[in-house]
C-alpha cells in the first residue's frame, strides 16, 4: 500500500485519521497489556500500539530491531505523552501488520548515544547511517547543496563540471595517480582542485561558474580532513577582489538563513593577514572570544630576565595573552600541563604571571621592576585573579604557541558556543613565504595575482610582495580560500621563476594554461569553499566523517569496501604494471 505519512509527521490533528507507514523497528517494548513499537524513517519515530486482544499480537512479538515492515492502523492519543518527540502526543493503533524484511541481530547499536568502536561502524557504515543523528547531517548537507545552488543560479551562474581525470601538476600536496591502459607508462592525476580548468572556463568566455566539486589529495588525515572531499567552486570574470568578497558573503547569509534561519545583516569585518597574526597568533582566528597576543617585547626588554633580553637581541619577541579569572581557574599544576602543551609548537617554555588584589605576584613577577609591572598593567585590560601567560621566542613559534594555547584554553573552559558563528575575511595576504630551505613557497597558489603597487617586488624583495587574496573564517576554521588570477603570461612567468619552478617544467606542467594566456584572458578571480567543513559548522561536529557518506580512516581505508585493494596479474599486466617487493 501507499505510504500516507512519514513518521515525523502525525500530530493530534490526525487523531481518528487511518494511515499507512512504513519503516524500521526501532524499539520493542512489551509492556504485559500492551505491546509498543517505535517506528523509524529518516524523518523520525512514531510509536506503534498493538493490544494483546488484536490477532496481530503474537505476529507483532515476533518483531525485533531493524525489521523492515508495513502497517496501518488509526491515529489516537496518547495517555502518557512524550515532549521529548514531534510526535510524542499520538500513537498509531495497528490493524494490519506486513513484514517486509527480517533483520540479523546488527554488529552494532543503531542509535546516537552507542559507544560503539569508529572502526566498527565504518565497517558496517550502511547500519550507522541510520543513526538520527548522522540522517539530519545528511539532510543539512543536502539543503546547504540547494540553497548554494539556488543562490548562484540566480547570479546567472552556470554549473559546469570538470575533469576527474587530468594532469599532474604541483599544487602542495600529493596527488592520486591513475595509470592508463591503452598510454602505456603514462598516468592520470585525480584534481586537488578545478583550478586550472575553471580559469579555463573564462578564458573560454564564461565569465560566471560553480560547481559542487569533488576534489583529490593524498596527504595526512585528521579530523576536518578526508582523502576526497568536496568543495564549492566559483569563478568569474571582471570582478575586482570586493565583487567576489560580496558574492560569497551574500550567498553565506542566504545559506545561513535557508539552512539555520539565522539572519546576518552586517558585513562579515575584515582584517589584513597581518593583524590575524599579530592579534590571535594565527591565520583562521576564532574571535568568538577575546585573549589576544599583546606584545611585551618593548618592556622584556628592560628586564634582566636573561631569557627575555637574549632572545630579543638575536630578533625575537615577547607576546602575551590574558586568561580572565585564570589565577583561580589554574593552578601551578594546571600552568605546568598548559606548559607541556605549549612546548608541543616548539616553545622552550611557558612564563606567567597572576593578578590578584590589584597586584602581580607568582611566576616571573620578580624579574620586573615596580615600574615595569606598571607599563605590564597598563597594557591589559586587567581585573582581580587574571593570569597572563607569556611566551619569548621567535615570531613564528610565538603567534603559532600563543595561538594554539588561547584556542586550547577557549575549548577547556567552555569559552565559545557553537551557535555563534564569526564569519570574517583575512585579506592582504603575503604573496610568498620562504621556508628553512630558503626557497620560496605560494601562500595561496602560484595562479594568486600580485597586488599591482607590489609588482616590482618579484624582482627586489618577493616575500614583502602581497597578494589580491582573501580567506573566509568562521569559529577557527579556514572555510574558504580565494584569489585574483593571474591573466598576463609575463606575470605568471614570473612568479614560477620566483617559485623555483624551470622553464622546463612550466612548459611541461603548465604549458597549456601558458598557452591560454595568450588569447585574450579577462582579468577574472574566484574563491573555494570547503563543503564539507561547512556542514562540520552547521551540524556542529569536529568529526568529517560525521558528514560524509563513506569516509575513508585516518589511514585512507575504506573498512566498508576494504579499499585500497589490490589488483591481479591480469590487470597489473594490462596497466603494463608491476609491483616491487
């Protein structure tokens, strides 16, 4: 028979009403008079009734978890109601029972609270997938798929896929490579992003696109990461770098609204990548919460705290961050475990002072003058049993301790909640970094255009030179990057030959973009976004594997399918392949 309702859907209105639902025993309860059964769809339970007087009785006894079955029956309420579920004031009185499939007893628990080992529910991933939780993360990635579409096709964008299969190219990561057959010795790469394809797309006069793209990087796993992943992809041509930056936030708030009926009316603020740094020791801050890097370096100075003065003169710096109430909330046990902490970025160790009755006292307060501890005062906004912790060294391990330590300290005392989201931008970004090998490095991507007043600096000094890029940031997470592209070939040769990148190899790596420049490309940007990780926002997990389907382990195996696998001979030998022992 037809279903007449989901079992999310019935409420006192249809007191009297016969229906028809269908779905999956979620519970058994006999209760001796009366036997009650929970039934579940993805959309949520209603509980059924079968009285011992009813003929189905010892057929619905029968019943256990995870059978599959059909039933009608008449709509009633319920004596003792449950506020706890949508459908919690009815119950269905059953008169006709059809099993449609049994169950074996399931390796694991179907529900939320199970504390069932990861590795097994990746193994029988089809059964977890029925869990309530994981159905609504799913459904919230579903809705934040049509509210970004809806958004952009009424931008008078267009969705245009982009090969899976392509060229390597050295974008950062490793790529996955697939070997071709009929190309003997010669192989695919999986895309770690459409980029070239879509700056393509406006060399091909599109001018507007997206795509909900899948894209490939064979790196380490962790919790916001997975060997494929999806992005949302957006290109256009004729945009300055706030066009593009307006799109993207007006299509944020659309989703925001469509999938969380939250309404953001302000600009999402701005701040350079340079102040990220310099304020929250990092470029995705969370600034649900205050605790910013003050620098004490102008004062360590004065000190004879021989830790301080030595480190400064070989040009490092002193920064410190305020934890409010943190005299009472740690004690020198808990100072040295945020200690341990912190030395795991690198730091030697980790100074503090505690404000208490309108004084400094413990930790190196005897290393300041009074009228050094004076200046320390004034520059905190400074109330009874604050603690400051402080960090001397580098300014790379500085921002990167202090910055991981505020984030920690946020998390352990509850500082944030996870229905306040932060969006910002992080824009004027450097150009280039250069690592411990001296080399220089892109920040963004060697495809990121250089600011127009900092293009002299290719030549003179690349690593002052900033970019036209922008990151969007929300709750400490890095949701999205973007760029102006380079459409002058000169440019982009340029910038490969600061990139260390031969004349060899961009003629062979990236010959055919070469190529494209010279035809007219428009001036054209655009901006990824990391699906994934904004359904990890939305539904409000730190797990990736909580949103995506078929996740892959930390390991990048597929326990479900116990991939990767091997290959025979035949195919090993058709691939022209053969593997060293």
């Amino acid at each position: 028979m037809k279903r007449t309702h989901t079992n999310n859907e019935l409420r006192l209105t249809n007191t009297k009403e016969t229906v028809v639902l269908k779905g999956w025993v979620a519970k058994k309860r006999d209760l001796g008079g009366l036997l009650f059964i929970d039934l579940r769809d993805r959309t949520g339970i209603t509980q059924l009734a079968f009285n011992p007087s009813s003929t189905l009785y010892e057929k619905a006894l029968t019943l256990k978890n995870e059978y599959v079955i059909e039933v009608t029956g008449t709509v009633i309420e319920r004596q003792s109601k449950n506020d706890k579920l949508p459908t919690g004031d009815i119950e269905v009185t059953v008169t006709k029972l059809t099993i449609l499939n049994t169950s074996k007893q399931p390796p694991i628990y179907i529900k939320d609270d199970a504390d069932t080992l990861e590795d097994t529910r990746l193994k029988y991933r089809y059964l977890d997938l029925r869990r309530p939780t994981l159905q609504q993360n799913f459904q919230v990635r579903h809705q934040t798929a049509q509210a970004v579409r809806e958004f952009l096709n009424n931008e008078s964008f267009l969705e245009i896929e982009t090969p899976i299969l392509t060229k390597s190219t050295p974008e950062g990561a490793r790529d996955y490579v697939v070997p071709s057959r009929v190309n003997k010795g010669a192989f695919y790469a999986l895309p770690q992003s459409p980029q070239i394809f879509k700056q393509l797309l406006m060399v091909g006069g599109f001018e507007k696109y997206y795509q909900i793209a899948k894209c490939f990087r064979d790196e380490d796993l962790r919790s916001d990461r997975q060997p494929e992943f999806t992005q949302i992809d957006i290109e256009t041509s004729f945009l300055n770098q706030a066009e593009i930056m307006d799109i993207t936030e007006r299509m944020m708030k659309h989703v925001m609204k469509k999938v969380k009926n939250l309404e953001f009316k302000d600009d999402f603020p701005i701040i350079t990548y340079k102040e990220a740094m310099n304020k929250y020791g990092t470029d995705k801050p969370d600034t649900r919460f205050d605790m910013q890097l003050v620098s004490l370096t102008d004062i360590a100075a004065k000190t004879d705290f021989k830790v301080f003065t030595s480190n400064i003169d070989n040009g490092g710096i002193v920064k410190a961050i305020n934890v409010k109430n943190g005299a009472n909330l740690y004690s020198r046990k808990g100072i040295d475990k945020l200690t341990k902490f912190a030395k795991k970025f690198d730091a030697k160790g980790l100074a503090f002072l505690r404000y208490q009755n309108n004084a400094f006292n413990g930790g190196i307060t005897k290393f300041f003058t009074d009228e050094q501890l004076t200046e320390l005062e004034s520059k905190f906004d400074l109330t009874d049993n604050d603690l400051l912790l402080v960090v001397s060294d580098t300014e790379k391990v500085v921002h990167q301790t202090l910055g991981q330590l505020r984030a920690h300290i946020a998390k352990e005392q509850n500082l944030t909640s996870d229905e306040d989201y932060d969006f910002l931008w992080v824009v004027d970004w450097p150009m280039f970094e250069q690592r411990e090998d001296k080399k220089y490095y892109s920040l963004h991507h060697p495809f990121t255009m250089v600011k127009d007043e900092d293009l002299e600096l290719l030549d003179k000094d690349p690593e002052k030179a900033l970019a036209y890029a922008y990151d969007l940031v929300v709750q400490g997470y890095e949701l999205g990057g973007g760029s102006i592209r380079i459409h002058n070939k000169e440019v982009q040769n340029k910038v490969f030959d600061v990139l260390g990148v031969s004349k060899a190899d961009q003629r062979e790596k990236f010959g055919f973009l070469l190529d494209a420049l010279n035809y007219g490309t428009p001036p054209h940007g655009g901006i990824a976004l990391g699906f994934d990780r904004l359904i990890m926002v939305l539904v409000h997990t730190t797990n990736i594997k909580d949103v995506v389907a078929f996740p892959k382990t930390a390991s990048g195996q597929c326990l479900l399918t116990k991939a990767p696998g091997p290959l025979s001979d035949e195919q090993l030998s058709d691939l022209g392949i053969k593997i060293s022992k």
